[in-house]
C-alpha cells in the first residue's frame, strides 16, 4: 500500500479511483424523498468543492435565507427541491434565481480535468466562470456536453446512477409536475471506514423549497395543425406530423424549401452556396435525450448556434401554440432570432420551452411511438445513438 504522503499525491494528479484513493474520502450520503444516494467525495483532486459542499451540507459555512436573514448553523441542503436536467437530476437551491442568493461563489476547480465520460457524476454547477454558490447535480449517464458548465467533485455508485434516472423520468414525463414533490431530507457526511447512518426522516411536503404550488399537468389544448403533413422515412420507422403553416408561417415555409430543395442555404465548411438540394435526405439524427428531445438538422457541429448556413430567422409565436403534448416538431437555436435548420422532436410536454423555440407541426400517436424507441437506443457520451439513425428521405403530402 501506498505511503499516505505518496497516495494523497496519486489521487491529486490522477483520476484513478482506485480502492486505495476511495478509502481516504468520506461518502455523502443523499437521502432523498424517493431514496438513499451514495456518493464519494474528491476531497483529494476537488479540495475548494468538496469543502464548500460539505460546509452547507452541515451548516458550518454561513449562507442567506431568501428574506437576506442568516442561515448559517443549519444545513442547507435538507428539505430544498429536486429538478430535471438533461444529464440526470439537480438539487441545492432554497429559492427562486429572482430571491436573495445563498452565499457567494469561488473558483471553479479546473485541475486535475475530470470530465462527464461515465453516469454517476456528482457536480457543482458554474455561472460566469465561477462555481457554486450551492446547486448540484448527479448525472445518470455520461455527457461530454455538460463539461465546462459544472465541476465534478465526487462518484456515485450504481444504485444512485438508477435513481437518479427514475427521478428524472418521472419529473421530465409530468412536466415537472409530479403528484408528489422529490427533495433533499438530508445529507450526512461519513468519514471513511465509518458505517453509513440510517435513513433521515422525510421532510414534510409544504416545506419543500423553492415553494412550488403542487399542480396537475394541465390537458393540452390550443390550435390543431392544418398545413400539410411532413413524412420523415427513417431507418427505425415513419414519423408524420402535421405543419402548423398558419400559426408559424416563415419557420414552416422555411423548413418546407429546405426539404424540397427550393432554400439556399450554404455549407459552413466550404462556404459554397447549395442550389436545389433537399437538405434533410440522408441527414442522421445528432442528439438524443430520452425524456427530453431528438434533434436533427444541425450540420455546423456548433451546439451554440453561433455558425448557421448562410440564413437566419426571427422567432414566432401563436396564441395558445406551447409545449404541452409530446411530438411537437419546433426548429432548435442558439438564443432568439437564431433559427436556421436544426429542427427537434420534443419527447413529453415542456413548457420551459414556450416562446423559446418556433413549434412547426405535430407528429402522430405512431411517430410519437417511434421516437420513443429511438430516444432510448445506446448513445455515446456525445448523445449520439451509437447505431445512426438515418432520415432517408423526407416528403410533404397535403
């Protein structure tokens, strides 16, 4: 074994985690109200995170209530709110972003780089470059897209790896809007060596925060499609939506021309201007996230939206237009106005989107089906479905 002096600096340098690294970091355990998480800490490789991390989890590090009181003394993680995220779950905030903030935040631990490249990432996320001041986040799969945005400072095992998905699920499908809230009970820190403590008690319901009124999802509703029917030919099945060619007529028109051709739009590679090409044929799906959406159309390689193929285009909005069925086909952005050719198919109803992103047409309760079968496919850490799945050819009928 490893002299303590010697080990300290293998588990400083090295993203190993190999027993004997594990033995010297405590544990957090995460009780929550749907069950235990069990996480390892990177006190060695994260020693700024882990330790801000702990502070609030035992209330020895000050932070403010939202009505600027001191809550320092107490735990701040017991009883706050669990939320969705693409890459699994996040928890860690006591009120609403335009309430009083929890305290302050301080670099972001960059060395040694430990990257989302497996599920079961335990993370404090970044704003501005800086980490903290207090959200979490534990992934249920590996996602290259989340580096740079938080810093991981522990490894969960595998039994939380599938909670965190159950949550997730739960949460993404409802919009939200589970028939009972998720949350943090409380987070103990267990020295290593130590056996882990029994389960906390549930915090009550009406103490979860950020206060959340408990709502049903409410029915969809709004206009029905009436523009003509896009047929997607793909290498796992049909997929036909109906267009909203009147509630959205320059995103529909736009998407129109470049199924048929008619669009210019210009390669971002070569920078030549493309004459009658039907953009979509061939075209494989690039982003899968179950629960959440599937997106095609996007061949600048560029998540953020700032490359586009020689055109852009405004938002639209139509009264009463939102998502709130799953199989709403709405072009993808970089931020308002960015609008070019990624276009996806949104999984379950998401209101967080509304106003975000042009919603052209609605797919059928089959289609519906077959993206549900291809949002579940093996992907890689990029969320690319490791068998590509290919839109052979797209035609428009009446």
């Amino acid at each position: 074994m490893l002299p303590f002096r010697a080990l300290v600096a293998a588990c400083v340098f090295a993203f190993t985690l190999h027993a004997d690294c594990q033995s010297s970091e405590p544990t957090a355990v995460i009780d929550t109200t749907a069950g235990r998480m069990t996480c390892t800490l990177l006190t060695h490789e994260r020693p700024l995170t882990t330790a801000r991390f702990i502070g609030l989890a035992q209330g020895t590090t000050a932070w403010v209530q939202p009505d600027g009181s001191a809550g320092g003394g107490k735990p701040f993680y017991d009883g706050t709110r669990i939320f969705p995220q693409a890459a699994g779950v996040a928890a860690g905030v006591r009120a609403t972003p335009s309430e009083q903030p929890a305290g302050e935040t301080f670099p972001a631990e960059a060395t040694p780089a430990l990257l989302f490249d497996q599920p079961g990432l335990l993370a404090m996320t970044i704003a501005k470059g800086s980490a903290g001041p207090s959200r979490f986040l534990i992934t249920d799969h590996a996602n290259r897209e989340v580096d740079g945005h938080a810093v991981v400072f522990g490894r969960c095992d595998e039994a939380t790896v599938r909670l965190v998905a159950t949550i997730r699920h739960i949460l993404q499908s409802t919009d939200n809007h589970p028939t009972t809230p998720f949350a943090v009970n409380h987070i103990a820190i267990v020295p290593a060596g130590t056996p882990l403590p029994p389960p906390a008690p549930q915090v009550a319901a009406n103490t979860i925060l950020p206060a959340q009124p408990i709502t049903a999802l409410a029915a969809p509703s709004g206009p029905e499609p009436t523009g003509p029917t896009a047929i997607l030919e793909t290498s796992i099945g049909r997929i036909s939506c109906r267009l909203f060619t009147r509630e959205s007529p320059i995103a529909t028109s736009t998407f129109l021309g470049l199924v048929d051709g008619t669009k210019d739009w210009t390669d971002p590679t070569t920078h030549v201007v493309q004459h009658h090409h039907r953009f979509y044929d061939g075209m494989a799906i690039d982003r899968v996230l179950p629960d959440f959406y599937i997106q095609f159309g996007d061949i600048t390689g560029d998540i953020s939206g700032k490359v586009d193929i020689g055109f852009r285009f405004r938002n639209e909005t139509a009264p009463g237009l939102t998502f709130d069925r799953p199989g709403r086909l709405a072009f993808g952005n970089g931020g308002p106005d960015t609008n070019n050719s990624e276009l996806f198919f949104a999984l379950n109803p998401m209101h967080v989107l509304d106003g975000g992103y042009p919603i052209i047409g609605q797919c059928d309760a089959a289609s519906v089906a077959v993206l549900e079968r291809m949002a579940h496919l093996p992907r890689n850490a990029s969320n690319l479905p490791l068998t590509p799945v290919v839109i052979r050819h797209v035609v428009v009928q009446p």
